[in-house]
C-alpha cells in the first residue's frame, strides 16, 4: 500500500534534491515515475508533485513518452536556496562556498554602499541592533544565536540599498551563511575581527558613510574567504 502526505513530500523531495545535487544522477539519466513510486513507496501523485517542484528549479525535465531527464549543471536554478543547500551538503561544499562567497563579494559591497544612502531611521536602528547581536553571542559557542544575527544583519543591509535585486539575494545570502555554520566551515566563536566589521558597517550606513560601507564590507567578504582557505580548502 502506497502512502502520501505532506512530510512524505518532504523527504521524497530531499532525497532526490540532493542526489541529483551529489551527481548520483548524472545529466541526461532518465528517472521513471513509476520506479520512484516504488522506491519511496509513495503514489505517482506525490512523484509527479515532486517532479514539478524539481522541474521549477531545472534539476530535471519531465517529457510524455520519455520520462524525467536529468539535467546538466548549466542548467540548474543555482540561485534557489534550496538547490543552495543541497549542493552545500554535498563533498563538492568547500567550491560551492568559494564560488557564492565571491558572489557575495561583488554584490554586497554596492549594495551596502547604497543602504548608506538610502536607509530608513528604522532600518538603521534595525541593523545597529543585529550587530549588537552579534556582539552577545560571539562567545561561548553560541553559533546558532550569532547565525540567525548574522543573517538579518546581511538582510537588512541588502533591502536597504533600495535595490529590489540585491533584495532578493537575501535567501541566497541566508543560504550560505547556514551552511557554514551547520556544515562547520566556521571557528568554534566568530573571528572578533568580522565582528568588529560588523559594528562598524552599522556605523557607516547610520552616518551615511558610502564609501566607508562599501570598504567594510569588503573587508568582511575577504574574511570570509579567508576563513573558507583555512577551514574549507
């Protein structure tokens, strides 16, 4: 007897997520719907709600008459934050978060340059708070706590350049900071010194400092990086 439902979806998902992210299932594979049903022991319906999920994101194309073909690297929705996180969990993690890190390099430099500029007085005080977050679990192995810290700071910096593009790579941003720290590509407490960064970059977007937001947040690319060659290489 088959069976389905919402966590079924879920794990079906997951797993043929991150096989096809790992490369267990190399581009051009045909995928039958009916051998995964049996595989999972699912009905095709739950398949076929997965497939499309997976078709949104370009890991497979499904075709009457053919069935789902995997498909090549090239092709793949790379700024998903779910096709992120499938393919940090894979042993090719250490260029995957080289290549997005230097993403970040050459996006949120701009981006914090115009937050500098057009921050609100509620954003400002929103970003000065994340960093003084930051501070507070910075110590004593409280990753997750500097994590979630972490991620609004990057956030906000990203919503306030006024740019709906640089908006929208919050996710993908979220995305890698997670991974670091769940994959342990992070020291045991943050470097002080990117902390520092952090609280300056408050600083220099509050006082409307661009050229200041933009070099800070150069810097703390150029950390990150450096920490991936230590821990990641």
């Amino acid at each position: 007897m088959t069976t389905q439902g919402p966590g079924l979806h879920t794990h079906v998902l997951d797993t043929l997520g991150l096989e096809i992210a790992a490369g267990e299932h190399r581009p051009g594979q045909v995928l039958r719907t009916d051998e995964l049903a049996q595989r999972f022991d699912v009905s095709r319906t739950v398949v076929r709600e997965v497939v499309r999920v997976l078709e949104s994101m370009h890991l497979v194309e499904s075709r009457r008459r053919v069935g789902v073909t995997v498909q090549p690297t090239e092709a793949w929705n790379v700024y998903d934050p779910q096709v992120i996180r499938w393919r940090l969990a894979g042993a090719d993690r250490p260029r995957q978060l080289r290549s997005l890190t230097v993403l970040r390099s050459a996006i949120e430099p701009v981006a914090a340059g115009l937050a500098a500029r057009n921050a609100t007085p509620e954003q400002c005080a929103a970003l000065t708070e994340c960093a003084l977050g930051m501070v507070a679990t910075s110590r004593g192995q409280q990753l997750e706590g500097y994590l979630e810290h972490d991620i609004a700071f990057h956030r906000i910096v990203l919503n306030a350049s006024g740019n709906e593009m640089f908006a929208r790579l919050g996710d993908v941003v979220a995305e890698v900071l997670a991974g670091r720290t769940h994959h342990q590509v992070m020291f045991e407490d943050p470097d002080p010194a990117a902390v520092t960064l952090h609280v300056r970059l408050a600083e220099a977007v509050r006082e409307g400092d661009t050229v200041a937001a933009e070099r800070l947040t150069k810097e703390i690319a150029v950390g990150a990086l450096h920490e991936l060659d230590v821990l990641a290489p």
